[in-house]
C-alpha cells in the first residue's frame, strides 16, 4: 500500500464514521504531510511510495484505528 491508497482508505472510513479528515501539506518536511483523523494525527510520508507493514501499524496505532478498522 503507498501513501495516497493509505489516504484513499482513510477518507473512506471516515466517510462511514462521520469522521473529518485533513491532509496538511505544508507540516512536513519535502514530501511529508501530516493527516489529520479527527482529534489525531499521523505523519504520511511520499504518497508515491510504498508503507511497509510496521509504519503502517505505527500510522494506524496514533491514530487510534486497527487493522480491523482499517481493512
């Protein structure tokens, strides 16, 4: 999964919970963006490249999501 599916598949899920979703592009550094899941955030790296499994966990972890949920 990259960035902008992991994105795609947020918006979704919040679409279906009632849950505001915000991509700031301007707090990262280069490529990074922070994404905004209601109350918490998460640093999404390039949108073009790949999530592995961990950084995945870590993402879904502060924002207070499972794979559960996310999947």
């Amino acid at each position: 999964m990259n960035g902008a599916e992991f994105i795609r598949r947020l918006e979704a899920l919040a679409k279906r919970t009632g849950t505001t979703v915000r991509l700031d592009k301007r707090h990262g550094k280069g490529s990074h963006a922070t994404l905004y899941y209601g109350a918490r955030k998460t640093t999404v790296k390039d949108r073009k490249k790949e999530i592995g499994p961990a950084l995945l966990s870590a993402m879904l972890r502060q924002l207070g999501l499972s794979k559960e949920d996310f999947f």
